[in-house]
C-alpha cells in the first residue's frame, strides 16, 4: 500500500511541475507581410523639366523600398482592396502654321487724268462721279471729280487746323475723317453743307460701309465697326496674315464681302474677312503708276474706289496724275 502511494505522490509532483512549466511559455504572435504594398502617386505635383532638376543626392534619402530609374514606371496590377490611380499621358499641344496668303497682280483697264496737287486720302465712286477727300494742314478738301476729265466740279475745304483723310458715302451722307484732330465730319451728298460734327478716340485713316456699319482704320492693325447713326463703336477685328498683326492700314473700301486696305508705304493692297479680321489675299500693284516722267515727285499709292453695278475697281496715289481701272489678275 505504502509503494501505490508513493507512486500516486510521486506523479502529482510530476503532474503539478508540468503544468506550472506550460502557464510560463511565452505567447507565439504571428505577424501576416504584405508582399507588395501600393505606392500612392501625387498627381498634383508640379512638373519638373529636366534644367528644373534638383543637383542633391535624393537617392541617398530615398525609400530604400523604391526604386529609381529613367525609364517609363512600368503598370502593376493593384493587389486587392487597393485603389488604382491614374495619371493622364500628357499630350502636345498640336499647331499649325497658317500659310502665306496669295498674292495677285493687276492689269489696266483704262487710265484717267487725276489732280496731280490732291494729297489723296480718301475715294468713293458713286453715280458717275468720284468723291475725293484729300489731305495736309490748309490744303484738306472734299471734291466731287469727273471720272473720264478729272475736272473738279466741287469743292469744300476744310478749315486750315484740319488734316482731312478717309472719306466714306452712305445713304446720300458723306462721312470724313480728320488725322489728329480725331474730328470727323457728316456732310449732305447733294450740297456738301455740313450736317453734324462728331469726335472719336483714335486717329482717323481710312473709312469704308458695307451698307450697315461704317468701318474705320487708324493707322494700326485694328479696324473698327461704327454705329452710323450714334458714331459710336460697335466692334473690332485685328488684321493678320500668317507673321501676324499687319499695321499701317490706311485707305479702305468695302468690295464683295471683303475690306479691302492700302497699306501705307508699301504697293500692296490687303483683302481682309471682316468677320475673323485674316487676310485673304494681297495685291500687288507694284509699277503701276510710270515715274520716269513724272515732272513733280508724286507720293504713296492710297486710294479705291468700287463701283458695285459694273464690278469696277479704281485706284490712285497721293499726288498721282492718273487714276486708274484695274482687274485682278489671280495668282497661278
């Protein structure tokens, strides 16, 4: 009996040591490592240029998780539960140079005496007869002239501070421009008696209609639309070709939806839209008027008159004495 409970002691200390060394063992943690963990990328960063490239050692501070190379990121498929971002390929914009606009030439159809002292500024062609405005301080007029003679059958001058320039027919008014003075003038066609005098805030050059606005050049590439009744600016197109803005636009007429422009100083005549302000088209009239025997030194060409029942195109210089019917040749 002694021996069966020396036994049952013997393995109640083995059986309360046991279990005393299981309650000590530390608890085992096992910890799950995400095998790629998605990298956000900073859409609203700024783009850097290869001169705007910091010189420090960024890759010494760098993640050493990340890698950098010069190439394109290479895509990788978003593990689960991660969210996808998107970063647009920026695309160039895309230009285009507009091309050089024709350039036509002319030939004479009849040639015509002109007043070889009219510092011509403006010109109209209306019922038979031109109206002429002419320039220069004291000198300044607005004539009526016989086409076929050039006789002056009329004739108003301005007051000597006056400098006239651009003159323009609409609805039996005559409108004409002044220089510097930025004062213009409205005159009954029948009699040439003034009827109003008005202001504006550039300088005046050149002055045409298409028979429901005036349109008006200042000597820069803008030209304005009027408000016949008011005088007062109703719109503006900017005249450009394919090197851009084309200044020193002077005497102008309205011809089959087109304006067309002297420009000042050169033999060139520009055709302009007078909805987008683009030049369609240029002609040259380079050699028209003969100089070699020319008595008294004549000036820049500057003057077009249209007679829109015939289709006639008239044109002239400043101290020309000829005036001439020309017909566009096209450009091959």
């Amino acid at each position: 009996m002694k021996f069966i409970r020396t036994r049952i002691l013997i393995l109640t200390i083995l059986l309360t040591m046991l279990l005393a060394a299981c309650s000590n063992s530390p608890t085992v943690t096992v910890t799950l490592v995400a095998t790629a963990a998605p990298v956000a990328l900073n859409t609203s960063a700024p783009v850097v240029t290869e001169d705007e490239a910091p010189t420090t050692d960024a890759e010494s501070t760098a993640d050493p998780g990340l890698v950098v190379t010069d190439t394109a990121p290479v895509e990788v498929a978003p593990s689960a539960g991660t969210t996808q971002t998107t970063v647009p390929t920026p695309t160039a914009a895309v230009t285009t140079t507009p091309a050089p606009p024709p350039i036509d030439s002319y030939e004479v159809v009849n040639t015509y005496p002109h007043d070889p002292a009219a510092f011509t500024q403006g010109l109209v062609y209306h019922d038979g007869s031109l109206y002429e405005g002419t320039g220069r301080w004291g000198e300044s007029s607005l004539r009526e002239v016989a086409l076929e003679s050039g006789t002056v059958l009329r004739s108003r001058s301005l007051e000597p501070q006056y400098f006239g320039e651009g003159i323009t027919l609409l609805n039996d008014r005559i409108y004409q421009l002044t220089w510097q003075e930025q004062t213009g003038f409205v005159y009954d066609r029948a009699t040439f008696e003034p009827q109003q005098t008005f202001n504006y805030p550039t300088e005046g050059w050149g002055i045409t209609h298409d028979g429901q606005r005036l349109i008006v050049s200042d000597g820069t590439s803008t030209i304005y639309f009027w408000d016949p009744a008011t005088l007062q600016e109703i719109g503006r197109i900017t005249v450009r070709d394919h090197e851009g803005p084309v200044n020193r636009l002077n005497e102008l007429e309205y011809i089959n939806g087109e304006i067309w422009a002297n420009i000042w100083l050169t033999d060139l005549i520009a055709r302009i839209s007078p909805e987008t302000g683009e030049v369609l088209g240029y002609i040259d009239m380079t050699g028209l008027l003969d100089t070699s025997s020319l008595t008294e030194p004549a000036d820049v060409l500057n003057g077009i008159a249209y007679d829109p029942e015939t289709g006639r195109i008239f044109v002239t210089g400043k101290l020309w004495p000829s005036l001439f019917e020309i017909a566009v040749v096209p450009a091959p």
